[in-house]
C-alpha cells in the first residue's frame, strides 16, 4: 500500500495561506485558541455521575482514548462546574457517545446551571452510574487519577464495562454540531 504524498507546491500553497505575514505574532487568546482546536473534528459525548445526593452530568467533546492495555480514556472537565466536582467525589462516571438523533440532549447538558436531569428518569449502568439511554455507546469508568490544568481538570478514566449500538454519531465542528459522512473503504489497519 503506498502512501500518500502531497505535491509540494499544494503543501506551500496551503501553509502561505494560513501562515500569518513574517514577524507578526498571531496572539492566542481564548477565542482564538477556540477558533482555531475548533477545526479539529470530534464526536460529542455526555459525562455523567452521581455525587451521593443526585445525578449530574455535562456535555463534552474532550474525550481521548489514552490506553488499551490497560483500558483508560481522558475527559477535560471545567474547573468548579457541578459534574467535575461530583466526578472527583465519587470517583465514577460514564461516558455517553451520543448518536445524531440526540442533539436535544447535547444541548439540555450543555445548559450553565441548569438541572440537567430534571424531568429525565435517569438509567443506571452496571456500574450504579447513571448513563444517557439510547447513546450510541457507554464507557463505565473508575477515576485513576485526575490533575488540574489550566482552567480544567484532567481525569483519566480506566474503563470497566462498555456497550455500543449501531446508529450514526453527532459530530462538532467550528463550534457548531455536524453530521459525519461515511467515506468507505477498507478500515484503518490499526483498527484490525
Ligand atoms: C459540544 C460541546 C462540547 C463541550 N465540551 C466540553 C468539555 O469537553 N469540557 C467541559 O468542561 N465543558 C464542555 N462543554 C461545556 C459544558 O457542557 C457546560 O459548560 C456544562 O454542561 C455546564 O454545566 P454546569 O452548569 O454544571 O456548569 C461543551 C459544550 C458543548 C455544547
């Protein structure tokens, strides 16, 4: 299989026309910085938990696999919101990939001091955390350890149950939710 290479003028034509003009430093500033990660191209997922007094949960698309052997996966949590504390404290969550039918739910958990759940009849994993019913899939997670950095909180999650169905997943790009096309073709040779 050979790979591809790209002609090095497209190369310099794409690099010129992002590249900001010579000594002119490009400030990152936060929206900036949001711009700018927002071209990469994620999922969208639901971290829910349960602090002992109620469930909670938030809206992501921070989420990484870090690990297979051991199963670890890393979630993004903004410092001081209700879900990041209830992660910290009870040490467990779930992971809810959302399909493309569930924007309505994207939205209810990304609503600031809203009751995420309120008239929502949370559903329970096999591993007592609440989970979003009909996700396309569902990480139960332990907290192996979790870090401060900058304005949130790093949390690796080591993975104990998994289930997933067939459907289509939401998708984000540019700070706006999308719709993920399907190339085909043979599948990525490390995903064997
Ligand atoms: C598509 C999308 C992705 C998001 N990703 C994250 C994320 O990775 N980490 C995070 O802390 N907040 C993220 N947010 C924002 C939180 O969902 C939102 O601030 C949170 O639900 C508010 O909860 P609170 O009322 O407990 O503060 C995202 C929001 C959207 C719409």
């Amino acid at each position: 299989m050979s790979r591809r290479s790209w002609p090095a003028t497209t190369w310099m034509a794409e690099r010129d026309r992002h590249a900001a003009p010579a000594g002119i430093a490009t400030p990152v500033d936060a929206a900036a910085m949001r711009r700018t990660i927002g071209r990469f191209a994620t999922g969208v997922a639901v971290v829910t938990t349960h602090d002992g007094q109620g469930p909670h949960g938030m809206t992501v698309n921070s989420l990484t696999s870090v690990s297979l052997d051991p199963p670890l996966l890393l979630v993004c949590l903004t410092t001081g919101a209700r879900t990041t504390d209830a992660v910290v404290t009870s040490g467990r969550f779930a992971v809810n990939v959302l399909s493309d039918r569930q924007l309505e739910i994207a939205l209810r958990f990304a609503r600031r001091g809203a009751d995420h759940f309120e008239g929502l009849a949370p559903a329970y994993g096999a591993h007592r955390v609440p989970v979003v019913p009909d996700a396309l899939a569902h990480l139960e997670c332990t907290a192996e350890r979790h870090f401060e950095a900058g304005d949130h909180v790093v949390v690796i999650g080591r993975v104990h149950g998994v289930c997933d169905r067939a459907g289509e997943p939401l998708a984000f790009l540019g700070g706006r939710f999308a719709d993920l096309t399907e190339r085909g073709g043979e599948p990525a040779l490390w995903f064997a």
